[in-house]
C-alpha cells in the first residue's frame, strides 16, 4: 500500500510541471481573479494526478488481480472526461450534476451489501442502495468540484479528505480502500506543492471531479459511507447551500480583493460565511478552509473507532 501511495506521489509530482508547460503551449491558463493582477494560469493540471492514478491503479489491477480497480478507474476516466468537456466547451452545473449520475454505474456491479452503518445503528436499504450509490457517487463529486476556486483549497482539501478515510480504513481494516485512498491523498499532496498559494496551475474540472467520485467509490467499497459523509461535509455543505441558489452563484459574481482582503458575493456558502465574518486574505481563507477540513476528518477517524 506505501509503494502505490509512494509511486502516485513521485508521479505525480514529475508530470505536474509537464502538464502546466503542455496546457500554457496550448493556451488553456485561466485568470487567478483573486490576486490584484489576475495572472493567468495553466488550467486542466489535475491530469498531472489523474494520468498518475490511472497508472498505479492499472498497476494494482495486474499485480493484485482484482477487478474492483478497473471498476475505480472506470470512475476516475468517466469523471474526468465530464471534467475535460467541462474545461474546454462549458457545462451548467445542473448538467454536471446530471452526467455524474451516469460515472457510478460501474460500482453498481462490485455491491455485496446494501447497508450502511450510522455507528449507531444500521439502516439495509436494500435494492434503494444502488440508487443511491449512484447519487453519491454525482453529488461528491460535484461537491468537491463547487468547493473551489480558492489556491489550494480543493487538492488541499481532497487530501485530508482522503487520508482521515486511509486511517479510517487502517482501523477497521479495510486494506483495498486503504490504497486507493492513500494514493489519492499523497497525488494530491504532491499536486498541492505547485497549486497552493500562489498557484502556478490549476487543476481545472478535470481534477476537481474525480476527487470527489474517487472518494465516494472507496468508501462505496470500503463500507463506511456515512463516513465518508463526515469527512466531505465542507464539500457537501457548499454543495447543498450551491443548491440553495440553484448552481447561480457564478451570477452574482466573484468575490471581491480590496487590499488583499476577500469581499464575498451576496450568498451564501462556506467561503462567503468565512470572508464575511473574519477580515481573511485568501491564504488565511483557504488554511481555516483545510482546519474544518481537518476537524472533520478527526471526527471520522473518531467515528471508526466507535464502528470497530
């Protein structure tokens, strides 16, 4: 499990200035609208992560012979495909939503038990749970794709996401999910070094889409989807209040820098809530970002020892 993390690390960390050169030579940069010059940026550089999930998964398929990893980069691929449509031509967030429903579907062949623990209790719900491995797999994934557009704050956030539900799975030992989330968090870590603040690349919907799906899969085959719902709920958060103003936010314009502190837009989400309280720069604004993150990873890892 540590060679694969390891691998999707060094990985990604040699494709991601080769992904930003390939994208800038093309012309795909987008502005950074949060900094007083708004640079332009390389976009699409989450294919720097997806291209090194996609070898160590098809590595692992091989090597393990297991097919639930071609079942994962079946959801990775599709996501990511959705993402590139998303980057190059454009797509309503409604659409996104819609089109996600279809990337769970290879998932649904890999369900042996339609429960889900509530630590508590559990609920079986029975053939209703193939529906909605379906919507979590779309809403996740659009989640961790709206919680956005902030340096860092999606591969940041991804990546403690990710790695609260590896230990997770390290206590109620669930070795297949330790991997593909490992790896994830440590490709999101390596892709952090050039994406945080200030960024030299974007990740674009290209990577921003398959975080989310790649986490819903895991904690789809791991078994600790409510979990999982710990873990994401910043992404998810932002996902139902996104909802709230049905995906329109774009409409109301971005926030504000005045002198390097952020003015939110007239809506609510969880930057917004953020910038609207608290005098934050955007570095400060995406640390507080990841500590909530971090909050809900804690109370995850807490929740599996209560499961076990």
């Amino acid at each position: 499990m540590i060679l694969y993390a390891v691998s999707a690390f060094v990985i990604t960390l040699m494709l991601t200035p080769k992904v930003a050169q390939m994208m800038k030579k093309h012309g795909i940069m987008g502005k950074d609208v949060h900094k007083p010059i708004q640079p332009e940026i390389p976009e699409m550089g989450g294919l720097s992560y997806i291209l090194s999930l996609a070898i160590v998964f098809g590595l692992a398929f091989f090597l393990l012979n297991d097919t639930t990893f071609g079942a994962v980069l079946s959801v990775i691929l599709l996501s990511a495909l959705i993402g590139v449509y998303d980057d190059i031509k454009g797509l309503t967030q409604a659409k996104k939503v819609v089109l996600t429903l279809f990337v769970g579907i290879p998932l649904l062949f890999f369900v042996k038990d339609t429960s889900v623990d509530f630590v508590l209790f559990s609920v079986n719900f029975s053939s209703s749970y193939y529906i909605l491995v379906l919507l979590a797999v779309s809403a996740c994934s659009n989640a961790t794709n709206i919680l956005a557009g902030f340096n860092g704050e999606e591969a940041g956030l991804g990546a403690i996401a990710s790695f609260s539900l590896g230990v997770c799975c390290i206590v109620l030992n669930n070795q297949l999910p330790q991997l593909l989330l490992f790896s994830l968090s440590a490709s999101l870590i390596a892709f952090l070094i050039f994406n945080k603040y200030p960024a030299h690349v974007f990740p674009g919907d290209i990577g921003t889409l398959p975080i989310g799906a790649l986490i819903a899969a895991s904690v789809v085959i791991g078994k600790i989807e409510f979990l999982g719902f710990i873990a994401l709920l910043p992404a998810i958060t932002e996902f139902l209040l996104k909802l709230g103003v049905s995906f329109k936010g774009k409409e109301y314009g971005p926030t504000k820098v005045v002198k390097g502190r952020l003015y939110p837009p007239p809506y609510v989400s969880v930057a917004n809530v953020l910038t609207r309280k608290f005098p934050l720069t955007e570095k400060t604004l995406v640390i507080m970002l990841w500590s909530l993150g971090g909050i809900c990873g804690i109370i995850s890892v807490s929740a599996a020892f209560l499961i076990k």
